[in-house]
C-alpha cells in the first residue's frame, strides 16, 4: 500500500487563456479596469514555521525584523498563485524541464536491469576546449578488497568495510571519496593477474574478475560507494565485496552536450537543496576543473555514447524529460491568467506583474514554541508509482511514451491543529530543526491591485476563499506534509464577493466546461479541507523499504478523492440557467477556434519536423521539395543557402575526383607503348583540360612530333644500306611520301648486298607487299631472282 502526506490535482487536457492577455499594459487601463486595496486576515489553525532570512538569526528562527514575526509577501503570493494556476486551468509549464535517472534494482527483469545487462564499459571522462571525451578502456577487471591489501599493504582497506566496523549511518564512509583516503588518493598504479570469469555462472555472468600478480598486467585502481557492509557470507547480496581495475585505452569517443546535462543532473550538480550535490562528483570534479581525467562506466551504441556515471550500476536517464508527459495545450506559447496577473518572465518576453502583497505580521497570540528537529525529506520526482499518473496495471514510467506527469502537488491539510513528529534515525544530519509559532497565531496584510478587470480580481478571490466554499484552508511554509502550516483566510473589505467570483468563473467557464463539478476543483478543495484520514489516506511517509516494494506489487498513489473516507465539498456555481445558455454559445465558438489552432499546430509541428530532416539532409531535390511545399517558410532562406553551399561542395569534390583520375591517367600514360603514345597525348590534352599535367603532356607531344618530323628525312640510300628486312620496313615506315620505282630499285640493291641467311627472310620481315603492292614485289624477286 502507498501512502503520502501529499497528492496531485491532475491536470486537464484544457487551459484557460485570457482574450485580453496580449492587451494588458501597466501604461494604458483598461476601460473596465479596477484598482485598490485587499485587506486580509490569516489565522494559523497548526503551528507554522516559515524560515528567517540568512541575514537575520539562524535558520531555526520565525522569519522576523527586529522581533516583529512575520510572513514575506513573496510566501502569499506563491501560496495564491498555485492555487490560482488550477483553479484557472492555468499551464504547468514554468519548471525545469528536467530528465530524471533513476537506479531500480528492485526487479531483475525491470526496465533499468534489462538496459545495464547490456554491456558497461570503463573510461575516462574529461573535457577539452569546451567539449567533452570518455578514453574508452573497454571492460574493465574486479578486484576483491583482499587483493588491493595485497598490492598495498599497510592500509587494511578490507577490514574497514566488514560489518563489525561498518556504519551504514556514517554517511561518509559509504563515499567513493573516503575510499580513496584510506589508499592515499586517486590514480593507484596495481599490477594483476590474468583475466577470469565466475566459476559459479560463467554463462550468464559476463564480469571479469583478476588478483594481484606482481609481475601482472598494469592498470588503474577505481574504487565506487559502499552502500552496506560486508558480512562476507558467501551469498547472494552479503554486501559489496569488489572494486575495479582499468586497463589500456582503446579508443576515444566525444560526449554530447546533452549527455554531460543528463549526468550532471542525476548527480545534482551545484545543489544546495536537499537532495545535496553527490559527494563523490564534489571529489571528482574538482579533478574535472583542473584538468585532469574522472573515472566513469557508459554504455554507448557504435561511436555514441548513450550515458554514463560514477558507478558500475549507476542512474540511468529516462527517455523522457518532464514536459514530454504534459498535454499539447501546457505547452502552449500563450498566456494564462496566472501570467498576465502575477507576471512572468521569458526568454524574450516579460510582464511585470499587477498585484502586490505586503508582508503579513503577526499582530495577536504569538506563542514561540521550542526547537523541534524533524525529517523532511521527501520522494524524488522520478519515483514513478506517485509522480507518473497511474491507471492500473504495469507501472508507467518516464520511459513510456505517451505517460503523463501526475499534476499539481499539494499538501493536504491535516485535521484540527496536531502535527506528526518523524521517527528518529540516530543521524542528526538529515534532520531540520526549526521553532514554529504555535496554532492561534493571527497575521494581517494587504493585497494591492492595480488595473485588473473584474474577472481577474474574482480570480484571486477564488483562490483566496476557495470559491468561497467554507471549511476550505490553505497551507504554507515549512513541514506542510508534518500538518503545520495550516491556515484559513479571511478576506475583508470587499464589497459584493459574489458579483466578482461570478465574473471570473463566467470567463473560465466560457472555455472550460463544466468547471465548477470538474475533477480539478474536487481534488483541490478534497485537500483543502479536514479530512478522517485513514487506510490508504493517512498523510504520512512510508517507511523505506516499502518505496522498492510498491514498485514490484504494482502499487501507486492514487487520485485523493478515490482513496479511503476522502470527500470533497461541492463548489456552488454562481452561473444561473440564463447564463448557461449564453455560455454553450461561447464554447462552440471557442472549441471552432481551438480546433483551427491544433490544426494549424499540427501544420506547424510537421513543418518543424520536416525542416529538422531538411536542415540535416545533403540532397538537393529533399531540400527544393520543402522550398516547394513551404514557399512563406522562415527558413527559405537558409534551404536555398544549402543548396548553393551543396553544390559548390559538389562541384569541388567533382573537380576534386577529376584531378585524381587525370592524375591516375597521367601515371597510366607513362606506361603506354611509343606507337600508341601519340595518340594517348592528344586523348589526354582533349579529355583532361583541367589537369595540371595538360601542360606536361602538350610538352611531350610537341617534342614527339619534332622527332617524327626529324625521323622522316629517311633516303633511298638509307633503304638501300639496311642491315635486314625488319630494318628495311623501319626505315620505309618512316617515309611519309616515296617514290615506288625508287622503292623497288633500292629493294633490289638491299637484298643483294644481305647474307644468304638474311635474304632468305627479307621479303618476309620488310612486307614490301604491304608497303608497294603484291605486283611490285613480285618484281622485285624477279630481279633478284628470289622465289
């Protein structure tokens, strides 16, 4: 069973935003604009504590000037907005739009253990230039707290985390960093044997495990958090027992921006709140900032690392952030009525706001009670089975797509003006000790409005008095989910409440139907108001080991009405039947008019899409398709650069690539024949204008041609003297012009002056018959009488 001290409204799939939102000035009033002044009265039903300023006392005192207790303006102003954002069916959408991490060993067969029997490598994290790298070590080896003694005697390391001398309530000692001092810092040097499997499951157990070897393989300490003792039992879960040697990088992989924030985030960096920065990133990144390297585990997918931590199981990111599980209209860009009353401020854009609360001050039975130390702590927003709306079944998470965040958080008040201590735990340092004042105590105030229609001061009205719905109370400051802080609001001096009220739930009805019997206002005015506590009710924490247990018996917090003996005062709507008719007509109007926005937010919504595939994309024809498709799209201009910037780097990479052929073709050239190298040169020149070898070849061609012309001048004479017939053809060849009969003749004198050997092949190797026809050389074997 679950149970909380605090619940959700939920939010609606609708919001509420003001026609006038984008007309609200502080220079030009409205013509139906009202200001003035609100006294108020608060009465605290439980003792109430709000913390003193560091500037004045400690932190254990009232918030006080000089003696005079009182409530700083900003604490109403907080406590009337919230109030005021779900009574309006206002946006959630001012919080940090965080992705939690989450370790979940509860299950073998969870989300969180099926993704880390995935493989965990080792590295190192570092940042250079303002990017982020992991050297990769690959899997890294285990060493058991025996064998570190080994390799560094005289530290009697394992001893230290037995469980005779192990304290799970010294927080310290369960630290990284008090590991490290025991060793005398990080970065040990350790020499180990060869790499091993467990002999109990070396199938399904992938770890590796090592010993000390002195003349072993050398790799780097790292020690992780001791979360229990050893009882060294020899069984499953007897208490960590193991810690990690890195070895050689293997490669180097960039971390993204994003997951660095992710990491950053799980192990609340710079955080001065409970939950406080994890110590052992205190100790290491302060290494970080000097540059030097902190050891991590990841996981990664090819080159990308997916996540990373300081340990070997350590959290691991949701898929999704906050805002993924709220509904299309919260994160609408328009103002709600929270924003153009309170104000706000945006990246861009800011609204100062036009109402003002004074500070309340105690004026009547101040009674300072003793100093009181109680735990306040309270479950973190990724503890799925409360802050993730359930419908039964398996337990959503924020891997889930399409879940949805539970709603607006609320303390309910608790009955009459007791309080609830908390169970002592022996360590005093995550208690909050602090002196309320005691129930009784009456403070007064005033609100200041200055051009505010009459729906907008209705609905700070409504949110004072609840509707005015008696019996309702507020809660604010410290230890809400303890029962103090509770009080009831008194507003004086306004005349005509009712006409007021009417006027803001007129608007909010106009686009919320059916507002006042909504599930909103009955789980907010459920908490307001006393209930009989009990069952699944009751306001308290549960003890620690059921938060793991509820998460494997499927169990979760449900909406406050449906839990036991829980009821919910009827809002009275102040809309006659009249009005009613008038206002069906504004909801058509209005749900016509939200419909074409979706619409259009769908039309925008995909052509952000495609413009994120298109601003991604190298194709020229993707890229002049969405031009097409979006001709008035804002980024036009920016595809059209693409182009432009595409096909230059298209046309340099042709070039490029051109360059490397002729360059290729050049060194080819080299190799060819003489009697065809002519032929390849002009080829060449033709072919590859660009080429910075065109000049080279142009040279050589020039210089071949001078040789032939050179070459041509052969004689008769020549003809006459050659040594054989292939000589003969050679020289005849080149001849470009040549008398026949002069031919023959020096055939004829050739072949007599050959040996009788170089005779017998003349005709064959000068092929005279190719060169002056069959019928002259048939002539001139009849001359020399050759057959």
């Amino acid at each position: 069973m679950i149970t909380a001290p605090f619940n959700f409204v939920p939010l609606s799939e609708n919001v509420f935003f003001p026609d006038w939102a984008e007309e609200v000035s502080h220079d030009v009033p409205f013509e139906d604009a009202q200001s003035g002044v609100i006294d108020i009265g608060i009465e605290a039903k439980s003792p109430i504590f709000i913390r003193n300023s560091e500037r004045e006392g400690n932190g254990s005192e009232f918030c006080n000037y000089q003696g005079t207790y009182f409530i700083p303006g900003s604490s109403i102003k907080g406590m009337v907005r919230n109030v005021l954002e779900i009574m309006s069916f206002g946006k959630m959408s001012r919080f940090d739009d965080n992705t939690y991490a989450v370790r979940d060993l509860s299950k073998s067969d969870n989300f969180y253990m099926t993704q880390m029997r995935e493989e965990v490598l080792a590295g190192w994290f570092y940042e250079k230039d303002g990017e982020y790298f992991i050297d990769n070590c690959g899997v890294p080896g285990r060493i058991r707290h025996e064998e570190i003694d080994k390799a560094l005697p005289g530290k009697a390391f394992a001893s230290k985390f037995k469980a005779d001398k192990f304290k799970t309530s010294d927080t310290n000692k369960k630290t990284a960093k008090y590991k490290y001092e025991i060793l005398g810092g990080p970065y040990q040097k350790i020499k180990v044997g060869e790499l091993y499997k467990s002999a109990a499951n070396p199938k399904y157990d992938k770890r590796l495990f090592c010993k000390y070897s002195a003349n072993g393989r050398e790799g780097t300490l790292v020690l992780t958090g001791q979360p229990t003792p050893r009882k060294d039992t020899g069984k499953m879960g007897d208490g960590k027992g193991f810690e990690f040697v890195f070895f050689d990088v293997k490669d180097t992989l960039e971390v993204k921006k994003e997951v660095v924030e992710k990491f950053l985030f799980a192990y609340f960096d710079k955080r001065t709140t409970q939950p406080l920065e994890s110590p052992d990133w205190t100790y290491w990144k302060k290494r970080l900032a000097e540059g030097k390297k902190v050891p991590v585990f990841f996981q990664k997918k090819g080159k990308e690392v997916l996540h990373f931590g300081l340990s070997y199981l350590y959290k691991l990111p949701y898929k999704h952030s906050v805002k993924d599980g709220l509904p299309p209209m919260h994160k609408d860009e328009r103002k709600d009525l929270a924003d153009v009353i309170f104000g706000y401020v945006d990246n861009n854009d800011a609204l100062k706001g036009r109402v003002q609360f004074s500070h309340f001050k105690a004026v009547e039975g101040v009674n300072v009670l003793n100093v009181r130390t109680e735990i306040l702590g309270t479950p973190r927003a990724s503890y799925y089975p409360m802050y993730v709306r359930q419908h039964g079944g398996k337990l959503k998470t924020f891997m889930d797509t399409g879940f949805s965040i539970a709603g607006w958080k609320r303390y309910p008040v608790h009955k009459g003006a007791s309080v609830t201590e908390t169970k002592k735990t022996g360590n005093d340092n995550v208690g909050t000790a602090f002196a309320p004042l005691a129930a009784g105590v009456l403070f007064r105030g005033k609100l200041r409005y200055h051009n505010l229609k009459k729906a907008e001061i209705g609905a700070i009205l409504s949110a004072l008095t609840f509707h005015n719905t008696q019996g309702c109370y507020h809660n604010i400051g410290m230890a809400k989910s303890l029962g103090y802080g509770k009080i009831a609001v008194k507003v004086n001096g306004v005349d005509d409440l009712e006409t007021y009220l009417k006027a803001f739930e007129t608007e909010v009805s106009g686009q919320i139907e059916a507002w006042a019997s909504s599930q909103q206002l009955k789980e907010l005015l459920a908490m307001a108001t006393e209930q009989d506590n009990s069952g699944n009710s009751v306001l308290r924490y549960m003890e620690l080991k059921a938060f793991a247990k509820n998460k494997t018996s499927q169990n979760y917090l449900d909406m406050y009405t449906r839990l036991e003996n829980i009821k919910s005062p009827a809002v009275t709507s102040l809309i006659s039947p009249e009005d009613l008719e008038a206002l069906k007509l504004r909801q058509e109007k209005r749900r016509e008019m939200e419909k074409q926005r979706e619409e259009e937010r769908k039309k925008e919504e995909q052509h952000a899409k495609e413009w994120g595939i298109v601003s991604q994309s190298n194709t020229i024809s993707t890229i002049e398709t969405f031009i097409r498709k979006y001709p008035q799209s804002p980024y036009v201009e920016k595809a059209k650069q693409m182009i432009e910037t595409i096909r230059a780097q298209e046309e340099e990479e042709r070039v490029k690539e051109a360059q490397k052929e002729a360059l290729e073709k050049w060194e080819n050239i080299q190799k060819v024949e003489k009697k065809y190298l002519k032929k390849a040169l002009e080829d060449y020149i033709q072919n590859y204008p660009d080429s910075p070898k065109k000049e080279d070849a142009a040279k050589k061609l020039k210089e071949m041609e001078q040789n032939t012309q050179t070459e041509v001048e052969v004689t008769v004479a020549q003809l006459e003297k050659a040594s054989d017939g292939k000589k003969f053809k050679e020289l005849l060849k080149k001849m470009k012009t040549f008398d026949v009969e002069e031919v023959k003749a020096a055939a004829v004198a050739c072949f007599k002056q050959l040996k009788s050997k170089k005779q017998k092949n003349f005709f064959k190797e000068a092929q005279l018959k190719a060169s002056i026809g069959e019928e002259n050389e048939t002539e001139v074997k009849q001359a020399v009488g050759a057959k």
